[in-house]
C-alpha cells in the first residue's frame, strides 16, 4: 500500500476490465481476470499529503505513459519482436481497448457469465478445439485458421484453415467458425490445408464443401490417394519447400513422414511458428499409424525439424501450443530413445509376444492406450531391425495368431 491511501481508496481505483480462459484442449484451463487500476498522484513533499489533490494538468500522465506502454509492447506482439502466452496477448489487447474507453463486456454481460475463451495464439494464428472421431487423451482436434488482420477488405482477404476433422458433434461449433470466416474472405480466397489423411483431420471436408465449394483443398500426393475429397473444390498438391500465402504470411511446407507417409507441416519464418499436425501433440506422445507410419522416419523427421528450424511456437492438432518447441522435440526423442531401449531389453530377456513386451515397458501407461501402445512396440522393433539391433525373422508375434 501507500502511505496515506486507505484499502477502500484503493478498491475504488480498480477497474474490472474482462475475464478469459484458455479453450477446453485438455481436462486442466488457465483463467485470467483482468482489471486496470488507476494510480495515485505521487505526494510532493511541499504539498498536503492529502492523496484526494492532484494537479489538473498533469492528472493524466500515467495513464498517457501507460496508454503509451502498451502501444509499444502491442507494436512489438503484432511484430513477433515479442511472444506472449495466448491469455497475456488477450490481456494486452484488453487492456489496450480500456485505455481507448473502448467498450469491454464484464464477465456477467456474457452468455450466462461465461468465460470468454481465447483462441488466438498470435497475430494472424487462432486455434480452436472442436470435437472429433480422434483418439484418447483426446477428445478434439484443433481447426486452425491463418489470416493478416490488417487486411479488411472481403474481396482482398486470404485465408488458410488447416485440419477440419470435427466430428458430427462438433460441426455446430466449426459452423459459427466458417460463418465467421465467410464474412471476412469468399471462397475463391479460401485454402484448406491437410497435414495427413486420418479421419479426425479431413471428417468436416464435406462441411466446408457446402459454404465453401470454390475452395481449394492442399495436401500432400499420398493424402489425396486415402480420402474422397468433394469434387467441388481446386485441389493442389504439394511439398517440401512449396510455399502458401495469407496476404502478407507466407507457411512454408515441410515433410516429415513418421506419423503417416505424406505427413506435411507448416513453417512460418517471420514469426518462428510451426503448424504441427500430428508430428506433436499437446501432451504425452503421438501415437503412429501402424500401416503407414514409421519409427524410421519419425525419428529423422523430429530430428531434422531441431537440427534446421528456429522454432518458437508449435502448434499441435491435439492439446495446448507449445512456447518452448526445441526442448519438446528433443524429448520427444529422448523418449523414444528410452523406450526403445526398454523394448530391446524386454525382448532380449524372453518376452516374444507384443502384449508381454507392452506389460513390462508400458506398466506407467493406463491399460486402455495399450492397444496404441503395442502398436507403437511393432514399429520400434521394425526399426531395430533396420538398424541390425535384432535380427530378422525375431520370434515376436501378436498373442494368439499363428504368424
């Protein structure tokens, strides 16, 4: 506190400005409620320690230097010269519309005193999680959406969304999205990026088909061949290093088969952000696709993206952003690299059956991601082969078959 000011002068100076959350990408959110308080005067040591006087011509300074602070940490954001979690970003602008008298719902003008949820992630990159047919822990897959909001005009605006996989019950929540986006850019202007072919990232083509059928669809060659795209969009294949533009973004295309065969991301230079798909997941390991998927290349794929890209923000199709991507691409392969290990010893002890490997090197994992995890023993031991580690022909069999 300060001398002189009481408690309840102090509360009268606080403002509430607005209230938020992070969307529901797990079981855990983050809240922020944001207030602006309004300082004192400071107390000359010639005046009245009365804190009620102030002096009229210079009552507005800090709230002019404040106004003027937050510009400057906005100019930065817009910039990428500055990176802020999703909510302090949130608060910023807030704030910043406060400052400008700006008109801000409270918490209880809100439908029923929601929460307010936050989406975008930075300038130009909003990530909403919307139910799909996808897998445990999760229950969403996150639709992506990479515009310039500097651009206004419907007929100039480009857009690119990125894995409409929402499931029936989500298409209500993915239909206020795409209204939304059909009031900004009309359909000629809209590009639909697929990292890879599973269900829960191409369910909703049919759905954007409806309000969008200009659209073109992008994907890799190998996507293409696995899923019915509606014939009424362009489509366009791509590659390493082919390039989509936003207005003035430009995502550079990356492959990085593991997951799946064809598995593409999205690289954005300016801002150091990488579109992952399913390369990364939000928390826990991605589990790979055992017909086409590979431990091979998964391994090489993670470790190119450390050994070639500045990341600073990595997106997921499951779960929350990742603000620190190096380290969790490098103990994505520590992981591996530990659990490979553990299969190898399982195997060199005895156990020749998938389900006797999982028991032992799975035992901290819950019994029902087992089924994944045996899928995940299958492509560690195709990949310790390769390597010369465990000879060809090992006796390992799933339970029960007689292969």
């Amino acid at each position: 506190g300060r001398v002189g000011c009481s408690e309840e002068e102090w509360l009268e100076r606080i403002s509430y400005v607005a209230s938020a959350c992070t969307p529901a990408y797990g079981s855990e959110r983050a809240v922020h409620h944001i207030f602006s308080v309004h300082s004192l005067p400071a107390a000359s040591s010639e005046e009245s320690t009365d804190v009620n006087r102030t002096n009229d011509t210079t009552s507005n300074a800090p709230h002019k230097v404040i106004a003027e602070s937050f510009e400057s940490l906005a100019s930065q954001t817009s910039s990428f010269d500055l990176r802020m979690r999703p909510l302090s970003y949130h608060a910023l602008r807030r704030v910043r519309a406060h400052l400008a008298g700006e008109k801000v719902l409270a918490m209880e003008e809100g439908s029923g005193g929601a929460l307010e949820e936050v989406h975008e992630v930075e300038n130009g990159v909003a990530s909403y999680p919307i139910l799909s047919n996808t897998i445990p822990p999760f229950d969403t897959t996150n639709f992506i959406v990479l515009d310039d909001p500097a651009v206004k005009d419907s007929a100039l605006k480009e857009v690119i969304v990125v894995d409409p996989g929402a499931s029936e019950s989500g298409s209500a929540a993915l239909e206020e999205i795409l209204e939304r986006i059909g009031e900004q850019c009309s359909g000629e202007h809209l590009k639909i990026f697929l990292t890879h072919y599973h269900h829960d990232h191409v369910d909703a083509l049919p759905q954007l088909a409806r309000r969008f059928p200009s659209a073109t669809v992008v994907a890799h060659k190998d996507c293409f061949s696995r899923i019915e795209c509606p014939d009424t969009f362009e489509k366009q294949c791509v590659g390493e290093g082919d390039v989509l533009t936003a207005n003035g973004q430009q995502w550079t295309v990356i492959e990085t088969p593991g997951h799946t065969t064809g598995h593409i991301v999205l690289f954005n230079k300016a801002s150091e952000t990488l579109i992952a798909g399913d390369h990364v997941v939000g928390f826990g390991s991605c589990a790979l696709d055992p017909k086409c998927g590979s431990m091979i290349d998964y391994c090489a794929s993670t470790q190119r993206l450390l050994d070639t890209l500045p990341v600073r923000l990595m997106l997921p199709a499951h779960g929350p952003p990742c603000f620190r991507p190096l380290q969790l691409l490098r103990t994505y392969l520590d992981h591996r690299e530990a659990r490979e290990q553990a299969i190898f010893c399982s195997i060199r002890d005895g156990a020749d059956t998938v389900q006797a490997v999982v028991a032992q090197v799975y035992a901290d994992v819950p019994e029902a991601m087992w089924e994944f995890a045996a899928r995940n023993v299958e492509l560690h031991v195709e990949k310790l082969a390769h390597e010369g580690r465990l000879k060809a022909g090992l006796p390992l069999r799933v339970q029960g078959s007689d292969a």
